[in-house]
C-alpha cells in the first residue's frame, strides 16, 4: 500500500515541529508545508491565534440579548473564550465557574434525564480521533446513540450511498493516484476556495495534458483558470494554466440526470457493438448490470435534458471524453450532496466509474472531498448515530457494558426531537450547530427548549447564544496549540479524504492557561457522572493519550493495529479500503450498480420561480466569516447577494443591484434585502452564500436516505424589496 511518492501529510509525534491546519481535509503532500501552500489554511491558523479574548468581562458587560445582535463575525471575531462560563438566566449573562463546578453541573443535567435517549451528543468534524473516541464512550456509556454530527448535513449521502455500491463510504484514490490518472472529473465543488491545496494535484494534472472534465453551475473561476503561488514565473507574469478542458454547466440538481445520459450514451454505443464497457470487470465485480441498463435504455432523453439542463449532445461528449480514457478519477463535493435523492446521486457517480473498471486500480477511483479536517476519523473511531452492530459489540468485548442498539437521531432528526421535547440535553463538541443547521425559525426555538445545552469551543458564536434553562460554555484547546497532560506533551491524531491518518501536535501557547483539551473535557464530564470507581478510568485516560489509542485499536483492531507505533513513523499510515483492492464489503460480495431513484428528480419548475444553491465565499470557513470579499466570484465586501442568470432577472424586471426578497417558493421562509448580481449560469438557476440562505431550506427537505438537507436545490422567488 505504500510507495516512495505515497502522501506524507503530517509529523511524528516525536517531532518538534508537527501541527496540522485545522483547515480542510485534502491530504498535505509535504511535510509541515501546509501553511504556505495554502491560503485558507493559513487564515483558519491565523483565527484561532487571534490575540482577542472574550472573557468573562466581556461577558459582564453583555447580556444574551444583545449579544444576539452582534454579526456572526463581530462574535467569533471578540476572540478566544478563556474560562469555563455558566448561563445566569436571572441576569441573561454568562458568568464564570470553576471547572469541577462546570463538570458537576453537566453530569447533573444527564442524571436529570429520564432515559438516555433525552440527550444529544454533536459534533463537528475538527475532534481529533481521541476526543471523538472518548465522546461516543460517554455517550454510550451513558446509554444512547444520539451522536449527529455535521457529516449529517455534509458527506452522509457518502457514507450511506457508497457502502452499498462498493462496499465502503469513503474513497479509494490516494495522491498517487492522481499522478497516474488520465482524465479527472469533478462534480459540484470549488476547490479553488475549499480545497486550496488540491489546485496544485489538479494544476500539475493539467499540465501533463490530463484532461479534467468539470461538472458545475457556476463558473468558478480557479477550475477555469489557476495561478500556482508557488510558481513564480506566474505569479511575476500574471499568467495561470488552464484547468478544466471542457465546462459542463449543468442546471442545479441535474448531476443524477447528466451522468445518466452519459451512461446511457456509454450503453448504447456498447449495445452497437463497440466495447466500451469494461465487461471482464462486470462479469467478474459486478451486480446488477441488467437493471441499471434496463433503465438507462428505457430513460427518455428529452426527460434527462430538461433535468440536466444539458443538450444530449453535451451528455454523449462527456461520455466519449470518458470512454476514451483508461485511467478515471471521480472528484466530487457539496454540489453533490445536499439535494433531495442526493444519496442515489451518489450511485449513480459509482455506476458510471464501474461501467469501465475504474474503482480498484492505479490512476483510478472515487474521490469524495471531505470537509472538516477530521471529519472522515470521526466517524471511523464510532462518532455515528447508526453504529454497525460489529462496532457496538467490540465496544462491549473491551469495556464490559452493553451499549445501546437503538439507532440515534441525525441533524434534522435531533431538531426535531428537541423541538417536541424529547430531547432535553444537547452538548455539542464544537461546531455551530444552529446556525449550520436548516431553518433558523425552528431551530433556534427547539435548541432553547432544551433542559441544558453544553457547548465546548474555541470561539464565540451563536448557537452558544441559544441557552437551554441550563446553559455551560467550556473552552477548549485549539488543534494549534500546545496540549500538556499529567503523562506530557500530548499529540492527537486525525484522518484525512484519503484515509492517511496521521499525528498532530500544537506548536502555539494556549490562548489562556484555563482552556483544557477537548479530551480532558470530556473525560471530565465522565469521571463526574461516573464516578471514580467507573471501569474506566477517565483521568488515566486524560494523562496520556497513547492510552485511548491503545482502546481505539483494542475495539478496531482490524483498522488500527500498532496504532501507537505507526503514528510515529512520519507520514502515518493508510487505513485499509478495501475496494481500493477490489474487495466488496457489500451483502453480495460484489460491487453494485444500482438503479436510480425518482427521489433526485430534477423536473422543470414553475415560470417565476428558481432554484437556488448555496456555496461558501472565498472568506469564510462555514459558518465562521473571515471577511465580506469572494474575489474569484468578483464580489468585495458584502455576502447579501443574490446570483442568478441575466435572461432570467430581465423577465422578472430586475437589474444588477436592485434589491430583493427571496422566498421559499413552498411558503413561510423568506430572507430580505439582497442584492441581484447577474451571472453566467444556467436558466431557473440561482446561488446564495451559506449561511445567510439557511433561513431558506425546510427542516422536512432533505435526502431521505442520508437525512442531508437541501441546502443545494431550494425553489425560490425574488420580489422587488420594499421600499
Ligand atoms: N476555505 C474553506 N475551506 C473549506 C470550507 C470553507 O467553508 N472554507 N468548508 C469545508 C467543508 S465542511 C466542506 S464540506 C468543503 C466544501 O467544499 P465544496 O463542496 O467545494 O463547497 P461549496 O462551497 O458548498 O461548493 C459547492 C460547489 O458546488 C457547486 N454546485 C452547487 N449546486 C450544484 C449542483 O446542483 N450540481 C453541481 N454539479 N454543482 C453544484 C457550486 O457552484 C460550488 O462550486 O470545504 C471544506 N473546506
Ligand atoms: N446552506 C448551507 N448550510 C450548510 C452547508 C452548505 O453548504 N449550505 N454546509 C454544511 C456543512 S458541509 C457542514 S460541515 C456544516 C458545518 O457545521 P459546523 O461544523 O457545526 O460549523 P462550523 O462553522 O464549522 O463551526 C464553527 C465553530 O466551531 C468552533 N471551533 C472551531 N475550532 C474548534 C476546535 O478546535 N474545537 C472546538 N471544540 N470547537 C472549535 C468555533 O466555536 C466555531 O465558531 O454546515 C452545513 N450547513
Ligand atoms: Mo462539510
């Protein structure tokens, strides 16, 4: 599995100089280069060592309510929190508690639940694999699988999709593998803001006359075009290299729908004789050819243009372009994921690799983009509302308990809950749930019916400004800095899209000598709800974090085996994948090509309304604002902006710069205010930035499969605002 050119994205940690960017999840090809090689990186470093600190000062001289109308930004940007804060209702403030103060009120706010099942444990993707362990042990321990985390409203079409096809929910490339590709497709991301360091893998594949094939609404302009920092002859001579070879600017939505015409051209042409499927592989990998070719040649392409948005002709080019290349790699990201039916939009991106052979060999495979640096280890190590019935009982075989067996509630799920009142504790583990969530109407509301909510963060923001009756905000050690235990110096470790799992390890001094690692914090809610006498030893575990690495592999020891030792060699080690050796994890032991669903349908909307997508902004990392510029799209210094296709603006009598109203064309939601800019992007076709158009997206819309929401397909009308 390994080769002299194989990844090397992090340090040892023995090494002195080991830190990953808590940035984005595309593995790091040099060693500690991450910093410099990326822009983006460097701001998410720069935000956590921000030298502003939001003290218990700052919160005596503001209450909830008016922190409540300070700008997302202004609330991350009053810096990092430095002491554990609990919610005063009678003042509405937060004000300052000891950490065994915190702890204890924290177990006293599980032990109040009458069923396990009343809590909620969040988290976004930056937990480091030992926190994120410990955390599931709590809540399991606790005796309940409610974990949603923001793969729900990410990648979970991923993990609940491709298992199912290939036997696996993460994807078989690796670095290498792109050295050796000779055609790339990338579907419905942006790489050039989300995924910095990837332009340099898909640049140097541009350059050695790869073609790379793009599947996108929007003109984005690094895939069209990029400049190398690292190059110097085009930074003096403001030159760049041409990325995608061919731009398919399909509608919104239509990726299931284009991709199917492209296999049904693939068929056809098959069916006439001319070998372009790869049939050894089918008969030998495979099931389920008969069906998905049934409906590919029953499929009506007037039916699939008006979906796709694509001339056939468009669809039978993607496909020649595909056929004629041996050696495939299927790239894709949020403009995937989050529409209605998005996890059979996932298969359908499967099929269309497996019809030629392209999983399971050199140069080839499916490559979804992750998100969240450590959002892929997260879920590895067991932060998951549906855990495998193999996972539970390994947990049971090294702790002697019996975990739960009742799946838990998503995302979308978990608002729901609370909202009836079946929550009651929500604790989240970073992230910004409400804000990153659907429908600030209903979740705003349902997150403050909460008994007690705990949040552990690094920064200010709003969910944490949504308190329950109860209410603990708990600072905690950024993935930059320094992490000293009883045991020492400790390093965590994370996972990255391509399976690398690798040792990290601060470098910065904490930003206040209060703040406690992620791990010491959940260790310390467990030793207070457990007690002391508790078969597991919670501080024991807090001092040396070899030690949770050592009950990681005991419970994974198929994935993890010489964990501690492998971590110190530099560069980690691969997790195994196994179709990446063409071994099927499915129930039939084969790969499958699975027909699509009518859920991802993508049929004409009705005159005045559109759909929207929302996308992030060169100057954000989610729901966190760096800045009001998005210099690729050409906009500086506002995010109020709506983008839709000049034709379309016309007919409903508006220009660049007028003002308007969007609703949600099922009723009830709306936003206001926004600014038109005309782009180049398909009729029906409008674009928002995340998280401003959250108010936007129903609770109810999501992929049923996978519980993602919508986010990505919201029909909508624009109305003149008042005044
Ligand atoms: N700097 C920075 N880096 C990040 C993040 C960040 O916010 N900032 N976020 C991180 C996270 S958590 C994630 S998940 C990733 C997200 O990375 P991306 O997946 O790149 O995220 P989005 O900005 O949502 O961009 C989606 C892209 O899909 C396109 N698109 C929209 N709708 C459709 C559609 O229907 N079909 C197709 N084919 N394309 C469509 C949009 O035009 C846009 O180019 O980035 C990670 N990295
Ligand atoms: N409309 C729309 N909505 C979306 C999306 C979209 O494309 N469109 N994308 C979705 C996606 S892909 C995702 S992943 C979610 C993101 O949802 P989340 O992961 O919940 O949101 P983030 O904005 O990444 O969380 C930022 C907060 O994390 C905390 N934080 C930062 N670093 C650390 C750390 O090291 N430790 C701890 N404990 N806390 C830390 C800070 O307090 C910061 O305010 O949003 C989703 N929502
Ligand atoms: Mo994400």
């Amino acid at each position: 599995m390994w080769s002299s050119r194989a990844p090397r994205p992090c340090c040892a940690p023995t090494s002195p100089r080991a830190s990953t960017a808590p940035g984005c999840a595309w593995p790091d090809p040099k060693h500690t280069s991450s910093f410099e090689f990326c822009e983006n990186g460097a701001k998410a470093v720069a935000w956590e060592a921000t030298r502003n600190r939001a003290t218990p000062e700052l919160f005596a001289a503001h209450t909830l309510a008016e922190l409540r109308t300070w700008t997302d930004h202004a609330l991350e940007d009053a810096g990092r929190l430095t002491h554990p804060m609990a919610y005063d209702p009678a003042s509405d403030r937060y004000l300052p508690v000891t950490w065994d103060e915190a702890f204890a009120r924290a177990a006293d706010g599980l032990r109040r639940l009458d069923h396990p099942d009343q809590a909620a444990f969040y988290a976004s993707g930056r937990a480091s694999n030992e926190a994120a362990f410990l955390y599931q042990l709590l809540g399991r321990r606790f005796g309940t699988n409610n974990f949603p985390d923001c793969s729900n409203m990410c990648h979970e079409p991923t993990s609940v999709a491709l298992p199912l096809s290939i036997g696996v929910g993460k994807g078989t490339v690796t670095l290498d593998d792109f050295d050796e590709a000779d055609l790339i497709l990338s579907f419905g991301h942006n790489p050039g803001t989300n995924h910095p360091r990837m332009m340099a893998t898909l640049r140097s594949a541009a350059r050695r006359g790869a073609p790379i094939l793009v599947f996108n609404p929007l003109k984005e302009r690094a895939l069209e075009r990029f400049a190398s920092p690292q190059d110097p002859v085009e930074m003096a001579t403001l030159s760049s290299t041409p990325i995608a070879s061919r731009y398919y600017q399909l509608r919104i939505g239509g990726d299931a729908a284009f991709v199917q015409g492209m296999m049904k051209a693939l068929v056809a042409r098959d069916d006439a004789g001319e070998p372009v499927l790869d049939h050894d592989f089918l008969a030998e990998h495979t099931a389920g050819f008969d069906a998905l070719a049934a409906q590919l040649r029953a499929a009506d392409w007037a039916e699939l243009e008006t979906e796709a948005g694509a001339a056939r002709a468009e669809m039978e080019d993607a496909a020649r372009r595909y056929a004629g290349a041996s050696r495939v790699i299927l790239c894709y990201g949020m403009g995937i994921t989050q529409h209605l039916g998005s996890s059979s939009t996932v298969q359908q991106l499967a099929n269309l690799l497996l019809l030629r052979g392209n999983i399971g060999r050199p140069g080839a495979g499916i490559c979804p983009l992750r998100g969240h640096s450590n959002v892929q280890g997260d879920r590895t190590v067991g932060l998951w509302e549906k855990p495998s019935e193999a996972f539970l009982a390994a947990m049971d075989r090294v702790f002697g308990f019996a975990s739960p067996r009742a799946h838990g509630h998503t995302v979308v799920d978990s608002i729901a809950a609370l909202e009836r009142g079946e929550v009651r504790f929500f604790m989240g583990l970073g992230g910004n749930f409400a804000v990153a969530a659907p429908d600030p109407g209903r979740t705003f509301g349902a997150l403050a019916r909460a008994d007690m909510t705990v949040h552990v963060a690094t920064k200010l923001n709003r969910t944490h400004l949504l308190p329950g009756r109860e209410s603990l905000l708990l600072p905690c050690l950024g993935r930059t800095e320094v992490d000293v235990q009883a045991g020492g110096r400790q390093a965590v470790t994370v996972e990255d899209s391509m399976s690398m799992v690798h040792a990290s390890r601060g470098l910065n001094a904490p930003a206040s000598s209060e703040l406690r690692s992620e791990v010491a914090i959940v260790a310390g809610i467990g030793a207070a709800l457990f007690g002391e006498k508790d078969p597991v030893d919670w501080a024991a575990l807090t001092a040396d974090y070899d030690r949770i690495r050592d009950l990681i592999e005991a419970v994974l020891p198929d994935l993890f085996a010489g964990y501690n030792e492998r971590i110190r060699v530099p560069g980690g080690f691969r997790l195994p994948i196994p179709a990446s050796e063409r071994t099927w994890k499915t129930a039939s032991g084969r790969a499958n090509l699975i027909p699509r669903t009518s859920e991802n349908a993508n049929p004409a909307l009705p005159p005045g309304v559109l759909l929207l997508t929302t996308v992030r902004s060169h100057d954000q990392y989610n729901t966190t604002i760096y800045g009001q510029d998005d210099r690729y799209r050409g906009v500086f210094g506002r995010r109020d902006v709506i983008f839709a296709n000049p034709e379309d603006l016309a007919a409903l009598g508006l220009a660049e710069g007028d003002r308007v109203d969007v609703e949600a064309a099922s009723g009830g939601r709306s936003i206001h205010g926004f600014i038109v800019a005309p782009r180049d992007m398909p009729r029906g076709c409008a674009a928002a930035y995340y998280p401003e158009a959250n108010a936007l997206v129903g609770l109810d819309d999501h992929d049923r499969a996978s519980g993602t929401p919508a986010y990505k397909s919201i029909p909508v009308r624009l109305r003149p605002a008042p005044g």
